[in-house]
C-alpha cells in the first residue's frame, strides 16, 4: 500500500512535467545565488589560459527547479571557478536534458557528434546520471516493490556505465569525471517508505564503488545535502489555519494532487498540460531546499549546496584539470 502511494505520486505529477520546464525557460527571472562561496584559493603560475567545462546529465545538470533560471548547479560552478582561479575564459558547455536515464545517455555520447566534439576537448566533466533509472524500476513495477526488484536494474545500469565511461575515455582520457549521486525527494512526503531510502544508499554505494576504481574519477554525495533539507531540517510544516505537524503520515494522500509537478526527469511526453501545484491541502511538509513547484528538483538553494560540493572536490584535485600538462 505504501508503495502504491508513491507510484501513484509519480504518475500525477509526471504528467505535468514538461509544462514546468517550459515556464523556467520563458517566465522566471535570474537571480544571483543564496549563499556565498567560501574563500578563494590561490591560483596556480602554471594554470591553462582557457578551461572548458562539460557537464552531462539529465534535469540536474539541465537545472530544473532553478527558479533564477540560471541553469542550477553548472553556471553557480564555472562562475565560482572563474572567481576562485581569476580565470578570463572558462567556456561551459551544457548537454543536460531532463527525463534522460544511463542508456539514452549513453547514446547521446556515442551518436551526438557535437557532444563528442566537446568532450574530446573538456578539461573537466561533470556528470549527473541514474536518478532516472531508478524512477524506471518505480513506474515499471506497480505491485510487488521491494528492495531485490533493483537488484537487477542495478547490475544493468553499472554495464551502462560502464560503456559509458569507457566512451568518455575513448574520446578524452585526462579529463577528471566528477559524478554526482543520487538522493531521496520523497523522504519528507513518504517517511514510512524506508525501504527507499535503503534503495538510494545501495545505488549510491555501488556507484561511488565503480567511480573509486576508474582513474581521474571521482563520486560525489549529495543526497545527505538534499533529502531533509537545509541543515538537517525536517522540513517545514505547512497547514491551514495556524496548525502544524511535523509529520508526514498524516497526509501523504492529501499531497498527492499538491505536488503535481514533479520530475521533467520522469517524463519525456510533449504534454503542455499543467494544474495548480501550490495548493494548500491539509499538512504539508515543505523541503527548503527543493523546488515547491514539484518538491522533486531542487531550488536554487539547493542547486547551490550540490555547486559547493562540486567544487569542493574540483578545488581538491585541481591539478587534473587547472595545470598545463607539463606542470602536472
């Protein structure tokens, strides 16, 4: 039965998903971010004179839910990089498109001939995979989900990315690959479904395993980031007429209809069709670092928490990426 909630959940709302992407594009306005980066590091003597940046992925890297219309984490990154390193032609290349899971990214490597061209030129790559995946084992298995059902999906998704790393280095094998994990949007809204959160560790674990063991490779977390919200918060608990609850048990049926709008990385469909995803049913427990529009992307907090723990670990291993070859 819970189960049935959750499958339920992604079937409303990824019915309307295109539509908020498109009110991204044509009637948000930018906005700087949230929160200030930590303090810059010295720039290198031997640092390149141009960077470029690649980012691949589905809606994370694509930036759905970022309500300044930026593009989410990538240009928080690149502008922070620039800054950092006072670097005067850092060019980002952007090959995000929501809805995609491993294998159509997979194919847009192996048959798009720009992108192809672009990632024999990066100096640094990221790359945002696997959240849809996991949705497809959801979607695909109504009845009957339990933690083994992603046992083989699991097995299928490494050879995928496994081919699809090994395409990546065909084309450039200096490149850093910062891989981005997975989190858990529905925490809040579905506590009692712990089985899910079990599933996103284990995707996460075997994917930072296979990361670990590939050279210039590394995995980054950002589902602790994410999945409560900002410091660790359970939420924020909004309700009708002053009463509050800070659980989610109540009303996980309620909020089925009033966070219609989530995932353009669920659904691929040309619908332009959308309903009111601000209303107000009942107890509604609200992650402050997720998108309100849908409550599955995240905002531009949130994009800017994932932007710091990106660069972080770019600052870390500046010298794949940041060095002329013979400084290396």
């Amino acid at each position: 039965m819970k189960w049935k909630k959750l499958v339920t959940y992604l079937l409303v709302v990824g019915l309307i998903a295109i539509g908020t992407g498109l009110l991204f594009h044509f009637t948000v306005p930018k906005a700087q971010p949230l929160l200030t980066p930590v303090d810059k590091l010295a720039a290198n003597d031997s640092k390149k004179s141009a960077i470029e940046y690649l980012a691949l992925g589905d809606s994370l890297t694509e930036g759905v839910g970022d309500e300044t219309a930026r593009g989410g984490f990538v240009p928080i990154l690149a502008g922070d990089l620039e800054d950092r390193y006072d670097l005067s032609n850092l060019v980002t290349k952007n090959y995000g498109v929501a809805g995609e899971r491993s294998d159509q990214i997979l194919k847009r490597v192996k048959n798009d001939e720009d992108l192809r061209q672009d990632l024999s030129q990066a100096d640094l790559i990221t790359l945002t995979v696997g959240g849809n995946d996991v949705l497809k084992v959801i979607q695909s298995n109504f009845f009957g989900l339990s933690i083994e059902t992603f046992t083989e999906p699991m097995e299928d998704y490494q050879e995928r990315l496994k081919d699809l790393f090994a395409q990546i280095r065909d084309l450039n094998s200096d490149a850093p690959i910062y891989v981005l994990g997975i989190y858990n949007p529905f925490y809040l809204n579905f506590p009692e479904i712990t089985d899910m959160q079990t599933i996103i560790d284990n995707w996460n674990k075997q994917t930072e395993t296979f990361v670990n063991q590939q050279d210039n490779a590394f995995f980054i977390p950002i589902n602790d980031l994410l999945y409560k919200g900002l410091s660790d918060e359970v939420g924020i608990a909004d309700t009708e007429e002053g009463e509050s609850e800070k659980t989610a048990e109540s009303s996980d049926t309620e909020r089925l209809s009033d966070s219609s709008t989530t995932a353009s990385d669920e659904s691929q469909s040309s619908t332009s069709t959308t309903t009111d995803s601000s209303q107000t049913v009942g107890n509604n427990i609200t992650n402050n670092v997720l998108y309100e529009g849908d409550r599955f992307h995240p905002n531009n907090l949130g994009y800017q928490l994932m932007a710091n723990a990106v660069r972080d670990e770019v600052i870390k291993t500046q010298n794949y990426w940041l060095l002329e070859e013979e400084a290396k």
